[in-house]
C-alpha cells in the first residue's frame, strides 16, 4: 500500500483505477468508455460497489437513474457512476490520511466515546 497523496488529484487517483472515461468519438458521435488499464482489482471492488448501489434504493441508484434517463445506455450510466464512486473513495482516503496525521505518532487519535458500528 501507498499514501494517497502519491495522487495529485481525483482525476490521478481515476486513472490509476480504471474509472476515468476515454474518449472513444468517431465523427460526429462523441463517446467515452472505461479505460482497460489502472488497478484491476480496484476497479472490480468500484464495479462491485456501483452493481450494488444499483440494485438498492441509494444515491447511486438515483445518480444512475438520472444517467439513464438523460439518454445515457446502462454501460454509460455505469461507467460514470464507478467514477463518482472512485472520486467518493478518494475523499475518504484523503480524510483518512489527515487523520491519521493528526493523530500524532501512535496513529490512533485515541478512545472513541461512540461507536458508528452500533448504530
């Protein structure tokens, strides 16, 4: 594993997943698909998170609905769903990451008084 902060930017941290669209235009048609390239397996876990929220009353689900219903096909909607999934996973890395740094050098900031696993 590496620091976050070896991505200077969403878009770096898309690439290196996969998620980032490639424009795959011809005449006047303008298309985009996903990239082949970048972490193979995270791109599956983003492909896993996005079936997921598709088939569950979420945001995603409603972010690819809107997708759809502007005229975009399943593969389309998809593929710009995996991305705003792999920009959400960027945030929370990079708040993670400045977490853990201000929490001093144990790692750990201390006790937590609540647990988000209970509720």
């Amino acid at each position: 594993a590496g620091s976050i902060h070896r991505f200077r930017s969403a878009a770096a941290f898309a690439s290196y997943t996969g998620t980032a669209p490639i424009e795959a235009s011809s005449g006047d048609i303008v298309r985009h698909r996903l990239s082949r390239a970048g972490d193979r397996q995270l791109n599956c876990a983003l492909h896993t998170m996005a079936i997921t929220q598709i088939g569950r009353d979420t945001p995603g689900r409603a972010y690819y609905q809107r997708k759809r219903a502007a005229g975009k096909s399943h593969r389309e909607a998809l593929r710009c769903l995996k991305r705003r999934l792999s920009d959400v996973v960027y945030r929370q890395l990079l708040h993670d990451s400045a977490t853990e740094l201000a929490a001093g050098p144990g790692g750990h900031s201390g006790a937590a008084l609540s647990s988000c696993a209970a509720g």
